[in-house]
C-alpha cells in the first residue's frame, strides 16, 4: 500500500479508534486501578526546567522508586510485587544524569530504573551536529541508559530525508550498544500528517529504538491522529524488516484516562500478540512532574 493510501486508511479508521478509546474511557473501580498501575511502570518521570538542581533529581528518583508511600501497599498487593511497581524511567538533561545516578546507585536501582537523557540540542535541535553527537557522548559517559534525540525539522519541512536519515544514523552510532535511542519528531512543528509518516520511517531506518511524539514544549504534542500515523509506519517498518520499533507519546498524557486512551490505541493496532512487547519493553508514557 503506498503512503497516500495509508494516509486516507488513517483518516478513516480515526473515527472508529476513537469511539472504542471512549468505551474503553469509562473503564472504572478496580480494572482502572490496574490499567492505572500499568500506566505507571510505563511511565518517564520527568524533570527538564531551567531550574533543575540536584536536590530536584534526587526527589524525582525517590518518587520513581516510591511511587506510593509503603503503608498504602502493605495490605493491598502481594509483597513480591513491591520492587517491581516503579516508572518505567526518570529522564533529565544530560548536566543531571550523574545526580540521577548517584541517587540511583545509592538505592540500588540503577541497573534496575533506567535513566534517560535529552539530547541534541533539545528541544529545537538547532545545533551543529558536533555539538549535537558530544552531548550524547557526554551524557553516557554520564551513566544514561537511554536517549532522547530530537530531529532537526527544517530538515523534514524541506523534504531533505537523505540528510535527515544521515543525522539520525550518526546519533545511532554515537550512541552504539550502550544506550537505547528515541527519536523525538516534534509532530506539532512538522507541518503534515505526510511528513509525520515520512519522519517516522527514516527514523527507524537509521536504527531508532523507539519514535516519540512530541518534545512536550511544542503548542501541539500527543495526538490520537499522530499516534495512529506513527503506528501505521512502525506496522509498514515491521512488514518489510520483522523488526519492532517502540512508540512513545509525550506531552499532553497527564491523567490516567489519557494513559488508557493511548494504550488502547496500542492494542487496538497491534493486537494482543503484540501490546506486550509495544507497551512493557518499547513504549512509555511521559509526565512533567
């Protein structure tokens, strides 16, 4: 099927992925406690202000390790399952991915929680492509794990996808085995669902791990729209390679029914054969604490 008809099959299928995410929406009592618990082991707890200092990281590795106060689980869930109920990760920038670590190794989680790093110039990505590989170097050297790239969107907005998929490939070799690579499109900035598909592909061409929607400071971040976009080129990328790529929604999921509503989405596309490995391994949810 060629980009055009997909495109026309997502208009379509919005309206159909949407009823069934409001059905799903009125999940209630103890089934939305669970999806809600779900939700969090998914979840990059996040802190990326100007004013981050170390005291803020530290808080926000202890609220990822301890997401509830001990006393509210002690009754309510087997014991066994306590070290597992965590996010599925804290992200900062790369200066306060040390504090991160420190705090982590200090609690003896940090092969357990990993920590992710913005990089390349976020948000806008507007910095040679030097500077842009250093910052991921210096951020692993740091202790992060994972990494979040954002493209340069001048680059899709003037169909330069060559050199686009010339950037990413050399942040994927930065990166090398020792940290996985999300790629941030910043769908609000670039400018058609056409080119949302587009960037989604060449992304996981030059080797991303996951596709993220949004940087969470554009005026336009996760959309059910987008998401189905995305989805359709991580099913077309599986079709022609058999590998999964992950994705990611981030910006705009701050309640626990917008956190069902896009794993729904989720199992709604790639069915019960495939949610597993889409929302527990690949896909994450992103909160700005």
């Amino acid at each position: 099927m060629i980009l055009t008809e997909y495109l026309l099959y997502i208009s379509d299928t919005i309206g159909r992925n949407r009823k069934e995410i409001s059905i799903r929406g009125q999940i209630t009592g103890l089934n939305e406690v669970i999806w809600a618990l779900k939700a969090l082991t998914l979840t990059d707890l996040t802190t990326l202000a100007g004013d981050d200092t170390n005291a803020n990281v530290v808080r926000l590795c202890h609220r990822a390790v301890y997401p509830f106060p001990p006393h509210l689980l002690a009754n309510s869930i087997d014991p066994a399952l306590h070290k597992i109920i965590h996010t599925g990760a804290v992200c900062v920038y790369p200066a306060r991915v040390a504090d991160a670590r420190k705090t982590f190794e200090r609690l003896g989680v940090y092969s357990e929680i990993p920590i992710a790093a913005v990089a390349t110039g976020f948000p806008t990505g507007q910095y040679s492509i030097k500077t842009r590989l250093d910052e991921i170097t210096f951020a692993i050297e740091s202790g992060a794990t994972e990494i979040d790239i954002v493209i340069n969107r001048q680059l899709a907005l003037t169909e330069q996808w060559q050199a686009l998929y010339n950037e990413v490939c050399e942040m994927r070799r930065t990166c090398g085995e020792k940290a996985k690579m999300k790629t941030i499109l910043a769908i609000g900035e670039l400018g058609t669902m056409e080119n949302v598909y587009k960037a989604s592909m060449v992304c996981m061409m030059a080797g991303a791990d996951f596709i993220k929607t949004s940087t969470g400071k554009e005026s336009v971040n996760a959309t059910i729209p987008v998401g189905l976009a995305m989805i359709w080129a991580i099913l077309e990328f599986k079709r022609r390679t058999a590998q999964i790529v992950g994705l990611k929604p981030a910006g705009g999921v701050k309640t626990v029914r917008e956190a069902i509503a896009w794993m729904t989405l989720v199992k709604r596309n790639f069915g019960h054969g495939m949610v597993t490995a889409i929302t527990v391994s690949l896909w994450s949810f992103w909160f700005i604490r």
